[in-house]
C-alpha cells in the first residue's frame, strides 16, 4: 500500500448509474462513475487494474476523509498499445453495461416478480449469485426461484453472530427446497484482530468500530461471494427506508455488476401475503417485532409504527443504519485502503464516487 499527494487533473465519461445515462462531464457528482486523470506529486508503484487487480486500485483521501475509490486504466507513461487497447475496453464494457441495465430496468418493470426472476437469469450472460439472509424477502425470493427452477450460487454470509432461529430457518429452507446453501465466512486473522483491539462487543462503542466490525464480518465476505458474477439478485424494497426510495429493478453496482431487486416495488405486506399463500417458511422472529433481521447483538424488535430497519444498530443516527452491503460508501472509511498509482506521473481511474 502506497499514498501520495495529487490533484484532479481531467475529467471524463462521467455515468449517473441511477439514472443509467451519460452525466455532466465536468464533476463527479455523489454515486456517479468517471474517468478521472489523476498528476501526483512523486511516483508510487502501481498496476493497470486489467493486468493485476490487486495493485491495480486506489481510494481518493479528500481532507481526510475517504471521497472515492476507483481501477487504474492506464499509467502516465504507459506507452505499451495492448494496455491501452484493455483499458478502451474496459471503458467500452461500462458502457455496454448501462445500456443492458437501461434495457432490463424498462422489460422487468411491468412484470411479476417471478417473471422478472426468470427473464433476468436468461438475459443475463455469466455467474449469477443470489445472496441471503433469510428474511422476508430473501425467502420469497428463494421460493420464486425455485418455482421456475432457474439453477444458481445461492450464498450467505455468517457473520458468527447471527440468532439461533436464522440458522434453524437456514437448515429448514435447505431441506425444504432440497439444496445446498453456500456459506461465506469473515477471515478468521480479521475476526481475531477486532477482537482482540475492540472486545468481542466493541460494535457497540463507536461508530467507526462497528463499520469495521460489518466491513469485517459482512462487506470483505460479500466481495468473495460475488466474485466473478455478473449478476447479484438481491431483496431490496424501495420502501423499507428513506436511504432505499431509489432503488430500481436493475442498477449497477459499484463493483461493476448488474443488482437486481425484483421486489423493488412490493410493499412488506404483498410479501407477507406472497409468502403466507405460498407457505414459505420464514424465520419465527418476525412474529416478534423482528422486521428487518441482521446480527442478534445488532437487531432488536421494532414497536408498531417504527421505520422498517428502526431495530438495526438502534443505537445509532438513522443516517447511519446502513452496513455498506448495499452501497460501500455506507462503510465510509472503511473502504478498504488501497494502493495509490503510478509508475511515474499520471493515471487515468475509474472512479465510482463522488469527489
Ligand atoms: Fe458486527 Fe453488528 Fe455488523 Fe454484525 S451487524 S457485523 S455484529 S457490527
């Protein structure tokens, strides 16, 4: 890991990914993907992201505070043709992608959930993974999926601490359905350093350690579980909270796949009525209070008339109630660091936030 002082130098092909159109080149407005040139101060070492992902990334520090991240698509003195032609294409693909997702958002909108299920998996070229929490949604979801018996990477992320109910209801679903659910796991040497530096319940001292603490145990998991996919099924609903009133059928992610939320527009009640007429069995806690159910030291029931995810990190702001699955600039600066550019002068990177 390197870091080194630069400025702004150019900006290009600015992407409004909520809109899925071509954007005002001349900034980088909050969620909006770029090209931006980037002249350091001194050279750092770094890769093309085609040639070598690992070194081939870098986070924009703006007044100490973590304003971006972004892939290196060529070096200040590359001159080597071939790197070039790979960066175009990347470039290309980005492109390409938001007429798939613009083309998608309007063919899935009018359908049934189920449809849209089952024309997105065949539309959609490559890995397509699904991931889980068993909740509400996620078990609608999964039954839908199994009712037009599209096959593919159904994965869950085991934080360590979720309730003894969500994996009886795990156990439960996979032998309903008669499959294998894949687990993804935090890295055993990160769980053991925030233990070690924060206490087994150090989430509940300050904000910056319980982003750490779901950047640990969620987010790094997550980008394991995606790895090499297309395309990423998840059970958002516009109406679950203020922060999701944007949400869309198809978007893009900031990793650069397709997010599909086929229940983008249902409120809870139409899948609790989904669910209930299709016995689909669901996690005991709802019946609780539990609406929207994470961790078991993170979530509490909610009283009547309480947002949706009023229970999740209830001891914190609203604004804050985000864990970064969704959107990495929810982890704010827990964006993992990585290695500043170039050889020798300048880059060029794809940006995916706002500076
Ligand atoms: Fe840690 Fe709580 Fe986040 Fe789970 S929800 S990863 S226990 S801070």
């Amino acid at each position: 890991m390197a870091e080194q002082r630069g400025k702004i130098a150019a900006i290009d092909n600015v992407i409004d990914p909520g809109e899925l159109a071509k954007a005002a080149p001349s900034e980088l407005a909050r969620n909006h993907i770029g090209e931006i040139e980037i002249e350091l101060a001194q050279p750092v070492g770094a890769d093309v992201y085609v040639q070598n992902p690992r070194t081939g990334r870098l986070v924009l520090d703006v007044a100490g505070r973590i304003a971006g991240g972004g892939l290196i698509l060529s070096l200040g003195a590359d001159t080597d043709r071939g790197r070039h032609k790979e960066a175009q294409d990347l470039v290309a693909d980005g492109d390409s992608l938001i007429a798939l997702a613009a083309r998608l958002n309007g063919s899935l909108a009018p359908l049934h959930p189920r449809e849209r299920l089952e024309r997105f998996c065949r539309e959609v070229a490559g890995k397509i993974v699904f991931t889980t929490s068993f909740g509400l949604e996620d078990q609608a979801i999964l039954h839908m999926l199994r009712e037009c018996s599209v096959d593919l990477d159904v994965v869950t992320i085991d934080t360590g601490r979720l309730f003894p109910e969500t994996y009886a209801l795990w156990a439960e679903t996979e032998r309903k359905y008669g499959l294998r659910i894949r687990a993804v796991y935090p890295q055993q040497g990160s769980v053991e350093a925030f233990v070690e530096q924060y206490g087994i319940d150090g989430f509940y001292d300050t904000h910056d350690a319980r982003l750490r603490c779901c950047h640990m145990r969620k987010i790094e998991p997550l980008s394991r579980a995606l790895a090499g996919a297309s395309g990423w099924i998840v059970g958002l609903r516009a109406d679950q909270s203020d922060h999701r009133q944007e949400t869309k059928v198809v978007s893009i992610d900031e990793r650069g796949l397709l997010k599909f939320s086929p229940l983008f527009d249902w409120s809870r009640q139409d899948v609790q009525s989904y669910a209930k007429n299709n016995q689909v069995p669901l996690n005991p806690l709802h019946d609780r209070g539990f609406v929207s159910i994470g961790c078991a030291p993170c979530t509490r029931a909610i009283a009547p008339g309480e947002p949706e995810r009023a229970g999740r990190w209830w001891w914190e702001e609203d604004a804050k109630r985000e864990c970064g699955l969704h959107s990495r600039r929810d982890a704010g600066d827990m964006v993992e660091r990585a290695p500043l550019a170039p050889a020798d002068t300048a880059i060029k990177g794809g940006n995916s936030s706002g500076a």
